[in-house]
C-alpha cells in the first residue's frame, strides 16, 4: 500500500537531510520525494511516497511530526488529489523510426525538446501510469537515458495546505 | 556597531542567564578561547571536566536529579565528537540538556579545517534538535528555543554548534520574550472522552495493573500517579527508569518489570486483565517476547509522545498527553469506585511473600546485594545513580526509592561509564542530598579520570564498586548461554581502587568481608570529600530473577536459595 504525503516545512538549511535521515534509520522506505519553494517563501513542501501499511503510515506520520522543522503533514488519498511527475526520455532515434516516435509522443501529449542526428528527448508530464505507458512504448525503440522527478501531488478542490492555515 | 552592542561571547553568556543557568559542566578548547575568556568573569559556575563525555553525563545527572535543564559545553572536532555519546545517552531516556559546541569560523566550515567536525550532521539522529548559529542576530533566538525545546513536551537533548567568529562578532543584543515555533506544539490538553472511556475500563477491571514509566518522573506525576492507584487499588509496577515514581515500600509496590524485574510483577502483567501504561514505552528489556506479552490485558496508553503509540505493541485505549494531568482528571472521574481487584491484590501478595526478590547470603564473602541493602538501611534517602550491568540491577532491585529523582541511571543506551560523572552532577544540582555511585570495577574504569574534577571542585559523592572483577553482566550471560567460555570478560586485578583515589587526593576503602560493609558506609557518609569503596564482591553472583532475552516474561529463570 502506498500512500502520498504532503509535508511542509520550515525552509532552512538542513532539513531535507533531517527528513531523509529520519525516514533511513527508522527503516522506512521512501519510494519518492519531491521538494520545493511555496507560495510561502518561508515554508517548503515535499511530497513522500511511502510504501507501508497502516500501523506504518501512523509511525511515518508521528514520527516526522516529532521534527521541530515540520511544520504539518496530510496524507492524501488518490480519489482525492491530483499527482503528477515529469520524465526526460533520450530515445534512439534515425529517419526510419522518428516519425514514429513523435506520433506515440501526441498521442500522450508529450513533447520532443530535442532532435539529434540519433535520438530525440521526450518530455512527458503526467500521473504514474502515464510516465509507465509511454516508457513502454518506448522502449522496443531503446531508451538511452531516462530521469524522473519525485512526484508533487495536491488535494481537489477548495481543500487547501498552506503553511497560514495550520 | 553601536555603544550597546556585544559579542557573541558575552551574549550566549547573558542568554544562558536568562534561562536561569547556574552550573556548565565543561572543557575548553582553541575556537572556545573567546567564550571562555568571558567565562572567567561570569558568575556561572564551570565545573571543568577532565573529558567530555563526563560533561554531557554530569549534565545529564544534574538534570534528572533536579529537573532542570543541564548544561555542556565542549570544543569543535573531538570536544564535541567526545560528547556524542553523552547526548545519546539522554536522547533515549529523554533528558533535557543542551550541549553548546564550538565550531571553526564560519568561512572555515566544510574544508576540513583543524578541529573541524559535522557535530549537527553527526547529532542529527541523537538530538531532539540541533542548531549552526551562521548569523549572530540568531543566536539569541536560537539559544531561547534550544531552552524551550529540550524541556517542553518529551524532553531531550538539544546541540547549539557556535562557530569561533560568531563569538568575537558584536551586535545589538536582546533576548527574546517568547518562543515561536509553528511546528511544535507540546501542549496538549486533556482529551476528556478518552478519559472518561479509560474511567470505565479501569470500573470494568478486575485485574489491573499500573506500568509507569519514566513520564511520570519527567511529569513531576508522582502523586497523581500515588492517588490514582489508591483509588482504583491497582497494583503498580514501575520500569527502570519509572523507578522513584511510585514509593517502593508501598503495598501496591510491585517493584521493576522485564529481564531482572521481581517474579510478582511479571506475573501480574501476564495475568492483568488491564495494562494501565503511563510514560512507559514498551521497551524490549520490559516485554520480552512481544507476541506474549500481557495476553489477556486490555492496554490504555498514556504517553506525551503520539509516536510511542502503537510502536512495540498494539494498544486499546491511547492517551496522548502529559502525564499528570491525565492522571488527575482520570482519577477526579473515578473518585470513590467500588474496586473489583481484592481477589487479585490477594493473589498479588502470596506471589510477593512465596517468591520474593532473594539471593543466597554468606558470611565468607560479600554479596553485592547486601552492599547495595546495607547502603538502603544506612542512608534511605540517597540519590542512588548507576552504572551500567549487574550494579545497576542490584541497585533497581535491593534499594527501596520512595521518591522521584532518587534514581539515575543510563536506561535506554546502557552507557557503561555513565554513573560516576552523572553522579557528580546530581551531587552538583543537589547539594545537600547524600549521592551514592553504585559501580561496577569495568564501567568505573570508563569515567574514572573525573576523580580529578569531584577532587578540584569540592564534590562529594560516594562510589560504591561491587567489584567483581569481571565484566559481570556478560559473564554471566557467558556461563547461561555460552557454555561458561569466559571471553575477555575477566578484568581482575585491573588497578588498586584504594590507591586510585588516594592518587587523585581522595579516600579510599576496601571491604573484602561482609561484616566491614556497614563500618566503611559509615566511614563514607562522614567524610568530608570524595570516597571510593572497592567492595570485593563474589565474582561469580549472577542477577536473578532473570528472563532470558526472547522468552515471555513469566518465563523466568531463578536460582534456587538455601533455606
């Protein structure tokens, strides 16, 4: 069971380290973590993908909420918030095959950022079954390099975390 | 700069006064030179150690001994590596220190200059916070919240690593009225539903037991916690570290749980038909096997910690909050209820009566318990600190403590060396107290230089070695579970105690029969400084009742006494 928790904390030096090393030596396994700015130029935000079940997820939660720097933590469940991550794809690519490959790219809605005489490089932007579909594809095609972001994720509608409303 | 403004130096110096600091326990260094030489004017007392390791305990005894926060202050690089195992050594039994380290100057940091350590990075895991001061405008808020943190809510150990060029910096100081933390908030209100539910568990018990643990001394709960289990006639045992919380005289007194706890209150946790948990947490020395730990019991929670909730063992009922007032609004709801635990209590006191806490006495050979009972019948109201092995059990065992504070000892880490220096900082926080190091010949030998620091500043503990010439702890699990293959655990003849002190300016005593135990305590308390007794205790006693590690508690091993 996964589950996607949204973290803010204080923006100061260190606190990523506080949190990834929390989460190593209480044998947690963080599957991913995306961090950055707010509207709040004081507090920062990360969203952690845990793997774990419930008794797990309670621990992750009190846990984290024991450091000074954390400032709230929501857990949000996939019916009801929206996750996205974006991953650059370098594909092998020659005259034969580009077309292709620009055309299974539309089809996700991806687009090509770069062509070179050999490969192209795919930016694609979307939930986690989307990033796995259109690797897939790819891939009979040969994937030369690939890189993900963390996933960022956030509640629907008038649902809000901010760091005023805590 | 301005006329008003100060130095970094002179300004840590008026924050810690601010917080009401009266003693540091200390030792100097290159990028110190500036804090110390402001030091030398002030009238904080510094006690100066003789390593620092011995300074973070000594901080550690003096704030468990008064429940105010202690005081450390160590040197960049090894000063400060040298204190770690001090700050996690109060990190796992949540001791309110603050631990002040000096740091290269701040252009210096991350080039591996001279001296030049990590000590945030390295204390990330073992503070309960930690701060770089890079700016001296924070330093006052920064000292303010370290106060704040390491004493609120669970307490712990909070680190302030302070780079040389922040000391000699100067600046417009004033310090903070409040603190603002918008991601700590450690006042928790009593959550009255969840009371009244634990009300009705404990008027639907029959066969309760009270487990209290170190919250309730951390609480200053011992009262509620006396009143509580009066009215509710629930027999109460208490950790290692609960110890003091509950008088050990009292009829209710099941005395300590777990590995070496006494027989009757393992059988009562594994008969219970509900776990009272107050500021306990589970620990491994106290369940053993967790799977058939408390089979038939309900478990209420009370802890001020959300994250000890369900950590070691699944609970029925969990409270969050501080220990003493929980109690007391749970006590004010069951005011005159009918008890349904007589049958229980009787069979509490046959086990008491037929298996006692019990060792096999001789007039040949001194006994480490009759050391240890001997110094309960000359000086009840001792501060007794520990130790870490066989002395700290027979100390928990054989001692009576009526009250909180009058038990130190190194629960969590099983800091070997922690004894002696932490008993030099009660015997500092509380100065009129009797304070009485129960050690054993190896975990002396790990702090033994600080006979230097007690000599030079007029402090007086007493150290009481069972010395039995051996790493007694694992030799004895040696002989039960390694077919008695004693492997570098015999540290006989390792150095004449007598003369150690006698070197350092101090007195020492040996016993090697048991009737010289009473005259050398004797001898001890009227001293006018410092005594070490080395008593020559059977080497080969081992700790019983004994559970061994992974058996469920009321599988207890025990030797068998001559009647």
């Amino acid at each position: 069971m996964k589950h996607t928790l949204a973290v803010l904390v204080e923006n100061k030096p260190g606190v990523l380290a506080r949190v990834s090393g929390l989460f190593s030596r209480r044998g947690f396994n963080i599957e991913s973590l995306a961090v950055g700015t707010t509207e709040d130029l004081t507090v920062s935000r990360m969203t952690i993908v845990v793997a774990g079940d419930d008794r797990v997820l309670a621990q992750v939660t009190s846990q984290l909420g024991k450091l000074i720097d954390v400032i709230s933590i929501s857990d949000l469940p996939p019916d009801e918030s929206v996750d996205r991550g974006l991953a650059l794809i370098k594909v092998a690519a020659d005259t034969e095959t580009r077309s292709e490959i620009m055309q299974i790219a539309d089809i996700f809605r991806a687009k090509i950022i770069d062509v070179g005489a050999e490969t192209l490089i795919v930016e694609v932007t979307g939930d986690q079954a989307k990033i796995v579909a259109i690797t897939d594809m790819l891939d009979r095609f040969g994937i030369r390099e690939l890189v993900r972001t963390g996933r960022i994720a956030m509640s629907r509608g008038t649902k809000m975390i901010t760091g005023g409303n805590i | 700069m301005t006329d008003t403004s100060i130095s970094g130096a002179k300004a840590l110096i008026a924050c810690l006064r601010n917080e009401g600091v009266d003693t540091i326990f200390g030792y100097p260094g290159g990028v110190l030179l500036p804090l110390y030489d402001e030091l030398y004017d002030s009238d904080i007392r510094h006690i100066l150690v003789r390593h620092e390791q011995g300074a973070a305990h000594a901080a550690d005894g003096y704030a468990r001994a008064t429940g105010k926060v202690g005081v450390c202050l160590a040197t960049s690089g090894p000063g400060a590596t040298n204190l770690v195992t001090g700050i996690a050594n109060a990190y796992m039994d949540s001791v309110p220190i603050v631990a002040i380290t000096g740091q290269v100057p701040t252009p210096m940091i991350g080039n591996d200059a001279f001296q030049e350590a990590d000590i945030t990075g390295i204390t990330l895991p073992i503070t309960k916070h930690n701060y770089l001061i890079k700016n001296i405008n924070d330093l006052p808020w920064v000292v303010k919240e370290a106060f704040y943190i390491a004493s609120t809510g669970r307490p712990g150990p909070v680190l302030i690593d302070l780079p040389k060029d922040i000391t000699t910096e100067e600046f417009e100081f004033e310090y903070p009225k409040r603190v603002y933390l918008r991601g700590y908030h450690p006042d928790i209100a009593v959550d009255n539903d969840r009371v009244k539910r634990a009300a009705s568990m404990i008027r639907e018990s029959k066969r309760p037991v009270i487990y209290a643990g170190g919250g309730v001394i951390i609480s200053n709960a011992a009262s509620e916690l006396l009143k509580l289990a009066e009215t509710i006639m629930a027999p109460v045992t208490t950790t290692l570290l609960g110890i003091g919380a509950f008088p050990g005289t009292h009829q209710l007194a099941l005395g300590m749980p777990g590995m070496h706890g006494t027989k009757y209150a393992n059988y009562a946790i594994q008969e219970s038909d509900l776990l009272i948990t107050v500021g306990a947490r589970f620990d491994d020395r106290v369940t053993g096997k967790i799977d058939a730990f408390a089979p038939h019991a309900k478990v209420i929670h009370i802890d001020i910690d959300p994250a000890e909730i369900g950590k070691n063992i699944r609970v029925d009922l969990p409270i969050i909050g501080n220990a003493g007032p929980v109690m007391q609004s749970l006590g004010s709801h069951l005011q005159g209820m009918q008890t349904r635990s007589q049958e229980w209590l009787a069979k509490i006191a046959a086990w008491k009566k037929e298996q006692p806490l019990q060792y096999n006495r001789s007039e040949n050979v001194i006994k480490p318990q009759q050391v240890v009972q001997e110094f309960y019948d000359a000086c009840p109201d001792a501060i007794i600190v520990t130790e870490v092995g066989q002395n700290q059990m027979w100390a928990a065992q054989y001692f009576k403590f009526e009250s909180p504070r009058t038990f130190i000892t190194s629960g969590g880490l099983g800091t070997m060396g922690y004894g002696f220096p932490a008993a030099m900082g009660a015997k500092v926080g509380c100065p009129n107290k009797t304070v009485i190091d129960i050690a054993g010949d190896g975990s002396f030998q790990m702090m033994s230089q600080e006979l230097a620091t007690v000599a030079k500043n007029d402090i007086k503990v007493i150290v009481a070695i069972l010395n039995n010439g051996n790493l007694g702890m694992v030799r004895q699990w040696q002989q039960l579970f390694f077919d008695e293959r004693y492997s570098y655990t015999n540290i006989a003849d390792s150095v004449d105690f007598v003369k150690l002190a006698e070197a350092y300016g101090l007195i020492g005593i040996r016993v090697d029969e048991p009737s010289g135990i009473s005259s050398a305590i004797s001898e001890a308390l009227a001293a006018d400084r410092t005594v070490v007794i080395d008593f020559v205790v059977d080497p080969m006693e081992n700790v019983f009742p004994m559970v061994p590690a992974g058996a469920a508690i009321n599988e207890i091993l025990d030797l068998e006494v001559a009647s």
